[in-house]
C-alpha cells in the first residue's frame, strides 16, 4: 500500500450537519502516548535491563542491528500496551513514541525490529537462560517491594496457583489434560504481598507441560523465594497458601522443614474428614433451616494420613451449609491443614484471602494475552509467558505509584485511561514534546505517575 492510498479521506456525507472527513495524515504521532510512563516505571525498576543481562548473545555483532536488550524491551513494552504478537511490530517499528521508549530518536531515529528479527530472538532463548531470566525478575521485585514496603514488614505471603493455558498446534510439550478437556500447557504463577497491603505482586511465572503435577518446580520455586525473600526480609514471617493440588505429602514435609515459613493449604474431603466433622454440619443445618440462609461455622482437629509421616497435623474445617432461591440447601464442608495458632475462623479467612490472585491471572491472560505460547518450541513459549510478566510488572508498579480508585485498577483500565493517549512527537535540538489532547480528563492523575520517584 502506498503513502498516497493511506491518505485517501474517510468519508461520512449524511451524519452530521456538514460532510465529515477522516484522514490519516498526521505523521509523527502516536496513539500509545503514555507507553512513556512503562519507560519510567522501567528505568526505576531496572526491570528489562536486569533480566536480559543474562542473555548471552552469540550473533555476529556486524550483522546485528538491535541489541537482544533492545529486543526483550520493544517486545515488553508492546505486550503492556495490548501489542502481544510479534506481528504487531510492522506497526509499531515507525511509532515515534515506541522508538522513544527504546532510546531512539522518536522523528530521525532508525526503526525498531522487525517481525523476522524478533521471532528469531525468542527462538534463540536456551532453558539456562530463561531460569536466570526468571531469577532476575524475582529479585527486582522483592528490590521493589523492600523500597516501597521497608524491610520490617511483619509477614510476607507467597500465593502460588496453576492455571490452564489451551494450545491449538503442535507446540512441544502441550497434552491432553481430563481435567481441563483440552490440550494445554499448565503454567505456574507465583504471587507475593505484604502485610496489609492488597496488591499481590507477580514475581514468578512457569510454564509447564499439559500433563504436570501440581507440585512440579514448586518446591524449587518456593525455596529460592523464601531464601531471597529473608534475604531482604530478615524480620518477616512467611506465609504460604496454597490450593488442593499441593496438598502431597513431600509439600507438606517441606513446609513443616523450611524456616520461619507458615502455610495454610487446601486439603481435599473425604470420609474420615467428612465424617469427623458431621458434629459441626448438623449444627450448621439446623441454624440454615432456622434461619433461611446460607450458615458457616469454623472448628479444628487434628488428623494423619496414612501417606503422612508426620503423626498429625491440624485440619481447620469450614461447616458450611449453603440456600439459593428455588434449590435445595446443600452441604459444603471445607478443609484446610495449617501450622498457624490462630482460631479457626481466622486462619480460614487468611486462606480465603488468597482467591484474588486468580484476579492477576484473568488479568496476565485477558488483558495480557499471556496464552499467546504459540511457538513450536517450549523455550520459545517460556520466553513469551515471562515477557507478559515483565509487562504484568511494570503495570503494577505503575498503578501502585496512583492513588484513590487507581491503586486498585485493572490492567485493561489503565492501558486505556493512561497508555492509549494520542499524542504527536515534535523533536527539536534542545528537546521533544509530546502533544496531548487538551480534553484528556485525568491529566493530574497523568501528572503523579509522571512525577513519581
């Protein structure tokens, strides 16, 4: 398509009072204005630096026109701002305010990589590198949150959940899971937050073959974070919660070793539970039956498994009994096995708390697209599945740094309200200006991000 077939007007004749024209004429504009606000949140954190320090690269260095930094940057920034396809770069390789991001002069400067030279970068990725990558991350986050939290916070609690990823190809290592009827990858997310504070920081992001255990590269996950996160927090506890599929035996064990580590997981019914805990549901139907609604009541016992070398561990249980309109009440009894003191209902609650991170999921896989694992090599996808993190990451350290209702935003909403601004780029020697719209209604929002430290 040639410059002057882009030129062509748009034409609206009957709409409105006057004939209506659009034209795509502006040059030197963008309409990722604020992708500029991800460069700063980066160039605080050291975020992309960080992790592709530890790429090795083997090109020819005359043959190469891009750094493999300059490469996991445009990739990262493009993901944040709702670009997950490496496509997308014939788009955005011209973009004034993407070369900006990329240190490049946003009018005279070169363009960024292509679609061919970024395909190569992801497949060129080994395992050793990608495990240091995933490192990296983790201590630029755990960095972070030490500045933003102080190294006395009380407890630091580590979420991990596993979710589905369905692939459509022949990528390495996808198969058919029974339990999600589809073939998939099941990536690994970690998550940790601190005290009181809501925002559950993503600091950890493993893809895994479609038939993987539960408990694959999760002990080894959870020893290396516990290590650097006493590293930096030498006061805290750890709390760790987890879901019914890391329920085994050997989690257990490992948990009831590791140091200064507090857990409350999820432990699967069955007919002993079911059975010692029936005192409690009868008492909990006869207050639903009373008093027409849903009724929960909380208590303990102590409990081995046969698998169990540990004699007895404690089992706090949820009593639940539960009404809709027009259904019959239905039993929900719920277990959860814990080394915490606290009474029942607390720890329950605690256990309970940890249902948001499956919010920062939908956003890594909605808002992110962080199921793009469309590569023939695993490697390749592991690469993409840690780039929408990095994204992940920049985003909440921009949203952390807003207050009021935008502390607590999705990462679609402030994609749109603060990424997605038209803006022209006007270079002169002394400096470049970006021309935003003057009816921009969150400008003293704009105005804080902008100006955090």
């Amino acid at each position: 398509m040639s410059p002057h077939d882009l030129e062509q007007p748009v034409l609206f004749p009957a709409l409105f009072e006057k004939p209506v024209q659009a034209v795509f004429d502006t040059s030197h504009s963008s309409s990722d204005g604020g992708a500029v606000l991800l460069h700063c949140e980066d160039q605080r954190l050291g975020l992309i630096s960080s992790v592709a320090s530890e790429l090795e690269d083997i090109r020819q260095s005359s043959k190469s026109h891009f750094s493999l930094e300059d490469l996991l940057r445009q990739r990262v920034l493009a993901i944040a701002c709702g670009y997950p396809d490496c496509n997308d770069a014939g788009i955005l390789r011209s973009d004034p305010v993407m070369k900006m991001c990329s240190f490049r002069s946003p009018v005279s400067g070169s363009s960024l990589a292509s679609q061919p030279t970024l395909s190569r970068f992801e497949n060129s990725i080994t395992s050793d590198e990608l495990d240091a990558m995933q490192e990296q991350m983790m201590d630029v986050v755990i960095a972070s949150c030490r500045k933003r939290y102080g190294k006395k916070s009380r407890r630091v609690v580590i979420d991990l959940d596993p979710t589905d990823d369905p692939t459509y190809g022949s990528q390495q290592l996808t198969f058919f899971n029974g339990h999600y009827r589809n073939h998939c990858y099941l990536p690994l997310m970690g998550f940790i937050s601190f005290d009181d504070h809501p925002e559950q920081h993503m600091i950890a992001a493993i893809l895994r073959s479609g038939l993987a255990p539960g408990t694959e590269c999760a002990e080894e996950l959870l020893d290396c974070l516990c290590q650097k996160i006493l590293e930096h927090f030498p006061k805290s506890r750890i709390l760790i919660r987890l879901d019914g599929a890391f329920s085994t035996p050997s989690m257990l064990e490992w948990l009831d070793r590791a140091p200064k580590v507090d857990y409350v997981v999820n432990f699967a019914k069955n007919a002993v539970l079911k059975r010692r805990a029936e005192k409690l549901m009868k008492e909990a139907r006869r207050l639903s039956k009373k008093s027409k609604e849903s009724e929960k009541l909380y208590g303990e016992m102590r409990y081995s498994a046969g698998s169990w070398k540990k004699k007895k561990r404690r089992i706090v249980v949820k009593a639940e009994v539960t009404r809709y309109k027009d259904r019959e009440p239905r039993d929900n009894p719920r277990f959860v096995v814990t080394n915490l003191r606290l009474v029942p209902k607390s720890v329950y609650q605690l256990y309970c708390k940890r249902g948001d991170c499956e919010n920062r999921i939908k956003e890594m896989k909605i808002d992110l697209e962080s199921g793009r694992t469309s590569c023939n090599s695993f490697e390749a996808n592991q690469l993409r599945l840690t780039m929408s993190a990095m994204a992940l990451i920049l985003i909440q350290e921009l949203r952390a740094e807003a207050s009021g209702k935008w502390a607590r935003a999705t990462v679609a909403s402030i994609r749109n309200r603060f990424l997605k601004i038209s803006a022209r780029v006007v270079e002169s020697t002394r400096r470049i200006v970006l021309h935003m719209p003057r009816s921009f209604g969150l400008q003293d929002v704009f105005r804080q991000l902008a100006a955090s430290p």
